[in-house]
C-alpha cells in the first residue's frame, strides 16, 4: 500500500471515528438537553404547562427535533390546547451568510383545541395573554437565538362552544414568515414577508400575503392582502346567541387590505359579499339591561374612531343579496316578530373618515313577506358622530300579518287592513329632524276568527277604535293618514302631538293627505335606487 493510499485509509478511519463518536454523544445528549428545555421553556411560561416527551439532536444539520410536545392550560389541563407532531429548530443557515446567527423554526401539524372553559379562564385571569412569556419561551426552544424563519405546516385550529353547536374550525393552515429579524434589509417598515392560506369551517378560503415587523413595539406590525371565500356564517350561532343574535345559513366572501401596527390600523375592503343569511335579533326583559350596556359601549367606541387618523374603516363595495333580517320583541305582551325577507342591501364608499366624502346606503326587500320596502341612508362621517339624512318607504303592506304588533302597542285586533308609511329623516351634529308619514287603508277592527271571548271593556276599546277610523277615514280615498313631525336630540327626540291630530283632522275632513314623500322637503337622498347587488364571486386581491 502506498503512502498516499494509507494516509487516505487514516483520513477515512478518523472522519468515521468522529462521526461515531459525534453521533454517540449527540444520543448522549438527547435526555439531558431535553430535561433542560421543558425545564427552561415552563419557568418562561405564566399559567400554561409544556411537556416534551421525545427529543432528538441532530448535529450535521445543527438542528433539534421536538416530536409529540404538548401544552396545557393550568386552569383546565384535560383536554391539552395545543399538540405539535414535530417542532424543528435549527440554524438559519442563509443568515450565516450576513454573519449572525439565527433560528429556523418549523412546526408540523400542530393542533390547537379551545373550548368555551378556556377562554373563560384566560379572560379571568389578571396577566393578558401577550404577556405570559409565549415569545420567551419559543426562544428557549432555540438556546436563546433570536428566530429569523417561522414556518407552519399543516395545522390545525378547533374551538369548541357549549351546546350542540358545530366546531369553529381553520383546517390545512400553512404560514411562512421570512426575515423576522430584518437581517436582509434593514430600511424597510415590513422587512418579514408574511403568508397564511387554510380552509375555515371545512368549506371557506382563506389567503393572507403580505409583509410584517415582528419587532414592532409593543406588537409587531403586519400590512397584508387579505381574501376570504365562502365562509358559513350559521358556524357563528354560539358566539351570536350571547349577543341576542342567531345566524342561519349564508355565506361570506371577502378581499381587501389590511394594516395593523403600533400606531395605525387600517382595513380597506374592495369587495364584501353576504349571500343568503338569514339574521334575527331578539329583545327579552331578561337581557335588557346587558343590551343596553352593550348600546352604549357600541356607540361610545364608534364616536372614538370616527373620523381618527389612526384607525380607518373603508368598504368601497359591500353588498347583501337574498337575505333575511328579523326582530323579536319578547318583552312586549303579546310578543311580536318583524321580517324583512327577500332583501338585497348596497353600499358605496362606507367609510369612517370625513375626507373620504358620503356613503350610501340601500335596501329592498319585503315587510313581512308583502310589503315592498326601500330605504336609502347618506352618511357624512365626522369627528367622533355621523350625519346622516334617510329615506324610507314601506308600501301596501298586511296589517294582519302584523296582527300581535298591533295587540302589543294598540291593544285591539285587526281583521283586515293594509298600511303604508314614508319618512324622511335627518341627523345633523346629534340632531334629529323630519317626519314619519303612515297610511291605513280598509282596516277593520276585531278578532280575525271572531271566536276568541271578549270582555265588555275589550269590546267597548275596539268599538270605540273602529268608530275613530271610520269617522277620521278620508271619503275620497279610503284612508286615515297623518304626519308626524320628529326632532331634537338624537337620545331625546320629541314628537308634536298637537300637529300631529292637525294633519290626522285634515285628511278626514279637508284635504287628503297622499302616499308619497312631503313635497316642502327636498333631500339629497332621494336618489334613483341602485342596480340590485349581484351575487360575483370575490377576486383575489
């Protein structure tokens, strides 16, 4: 053998010897390094718990391998909130190139589990979720380098609600993040491209491209496209019934932009689409008090962000087609239900600054299943309240099908009848000033069956209404009509009740008042109604 052939047999008995000897101490090192890590990562967690059954060190690619990790919330440990199959952490070995040493972090099929006791604990407790030391401990994971890469593949995120209510699901998640540390450039405001897609509630799309500053204090900042496609809305119902609210069927689709950072949050939305929902309020004597809280919280935070440079809403084009919007009134006696059905709503240029000029809104749709109803709103934002001056109309609607509001608030039956009514309103610097016009025609009064008893003081009231409307009925055209005239402050509006028997006194006896809007007021809103919405599907931003 020549010298050169065992030099090359030493060489090669060496790099073997070493790289047994380097694989034995890397196995040498998987428990004890293991032991540190869920060690060190639990002391840097507030109120969770990370447990790493399997770890494996691999020292050709400087990486480490987490397999099987877990966590837990110490308030309701079983069932586990999150699972990661694998979590790898290694060098960033193109940052190496820029001379600093940084982490690559992959996470492979993570699971997220939250049910309703979750939240309520986290809510319950005094330190806020941002500050229980998540970031800390991810960087223990890495022997304290600052992580560059995060990656996420295939997860996915589960909440659970009480009742026999449908999971909310984001399934098949995929997320990159690149540059993180701002190593590559450092002049840019969103140095991180950012990317996010997933399926939400087993149907709907979700996409995310963009750009983020993790490093952003005291939250990173993340400006981004955003798209949303098909998204079932009936998978809301738990968190809707807490606000009074059911949602039934219908779907959401949206794309716009997105920015949300230390000292601005943006939203712009070039296209939002509602299609087939089916949405109903209910009023109780039970919640009363919560929804009056909940009104005045809603109006308080809609003052703080009108017309404020930092926080700007704008939805260039959201429609609603063939959708459903109900009321219920449980506290009154009888209770009563009000449906507007078959309606398609349109907006342009929605918006919470005053530089972006009016929005307008429109509706149509059916009272009741009958009566045809419009109605047309001009919004002007302005700083911390909205002006705005409104058109509605409702005609040739069925006043039996409005039977137990009429018992509610007249205290009498109607067996036939139909009704009209034309407003306009206006709301200028917090006040309210227009009028309501409604219109009664062939309405008679009593039990639509004639077989429910009767007291003799129920039956001298209905008399007495029926006489009223026959003696207060225009001859010419069949109807008792009147004017009420509204004003004052927007919280306080007051009605002229003298005006009010005026105008009712002058179309039975003088001249009759017709259906239409008064002819002394000339609004802006009463524009020609928009093209109905169409139903398209959302482009990608």
């Amino acid at each position: 053998m020549t010298p050169f052939r065992r030099r090359g047999s030493w060489l090669i008995a060496v790099v073997g010897f070493l790289a047994v000897l380097t694989y034995g101490v890397a196995r040498g090192l998987d428990e004890p390094v293991r032991q540190y890590m869920e060690r060190e990562v639990n002391r840097r967690l507030t109120g969770y718990t990370v447990s790493i059954p399997a770890l494996r060190i691999d020292p050709w690619s400087l990486s480490i391998e987490f397999r099987d990790a877990t966590i837990i919330q110490n308030a309701n440990p079983d069932p586990p909130v999150t699972h990661i199959a694998t979590l790898v952490t290694r060098v960033d070995g193109r940052a190496l190139l820029h001379r600093r040493v940084v982490a690559d972090i992959t996470f492979d099929r993570p699971t997220v589990y939250l049910n309703l006791r979750h939240v309520r604990a986290e809510a319950g407790e005094d330190v806020p979720v941002t500050d229980r030391g998540w970031q800390e401990a991810l960087e223990a994971l890495a022997f304290d380098l600052k992580i560059n890469r995060l990656r996420i593949r295939e997860g996915d995120v589960t909440y659970v609600d009480q009742g026999p209510f449908k999971p909310l699901r984001l399934s098949r998640l995929n997320m990159s993040a690149e540059n993180i540390r701002n190593i590559a450039s450092k002049d840019r405001g969103y140095p991180s491209d950012i990317h996010l897609e997933g399926v939400v509630f087993d149907a709907g799309q979700l996409w995310l491209d963009g750009r983020a500053d993790f490093l952003a204090a005291p939250h990173p900042g993340v400006e981004a496209a955003l798209r949303l496609e098909g998204v079932e809305l009936d998978y809301f119902t738990p968190i809707t019934n807490r606000y009074n609210m059911s949602v039934r069927n219908g779907t959401l689709s949206l794309a716009g932009t997105m920015e949300y950072a230390p000292k601005v949050t943006r939203l712009t939305l070039d296209r939002v689409l509602l299609r087939g929902v089916a949405l109903e309020y209910a009023h109780t004597p039970q919640t009363a008090a919560a929804e009056k809280t909940r009104v005045e919280q809603t109006a308080r935070a809609a003052k703080q962000v009108a017309n404020t440079p930092s926080a700007e809403l704008r939805i260039n084009r959201p429609d609603v087609v063939k959708s459903t919007f109900g009321f219920v009134n449980r506290a009154a006696a009888p209770p009563y239900r009000l449906v507007i059905s078959d309606t398609d709503v349109g907006v342009e240029h929605l918006s919470n600054q005053a530089r972006d000029g009016r929005a307008t809104v429109r509706l149509r749709g059916q009272l009741m299943g009958r009566g045809d109803t419009s109605l047309t709103a001009v919004l002007q934002p302005q700083t911390g309240s909205a002006d705005m001056d409104l058109t509605a109309r409702i005609e040739g609607a069925d006043l039996t099908r409005l039977s137990d509001l009429v018992r509610a608030y007249g205290g009498f039956d109607v067996r036939t009848g139909e009704f009209s009514v034309y407003s306009e309103l206006t709301i200028k610097s917090g006040v309210l000033d227009g009028y309501v016009k409604p219109l009664f025609r062939d309405v008679q009064v009593g039990d639509p069956d004639g077989e429910s008893p009767r007291d003799i003081r129920r039956r001298l009231y209905e008399g007495s209404v029926a006489m009223a409307a026959k003696i207060l009925k225009n001859r010419s055209r069949d109807e008792v009509a009147t004017v009420v005239h509204v004003s004052g402050p927007v919280e306080r509006p007051q009605i002229s009740r003298l005006a009010t028997v005026g105008r009712l006194l002058q179309n039975a006896f003088l001249k009759p008042i017709a259906p239409g809007f008064e002819p002394q007021r000339s609004s802006p809103q009463r524009a020609p109604a928009a093209p109905a919405p169409t139903d398209r599907t959302t482009q990608a931003p």
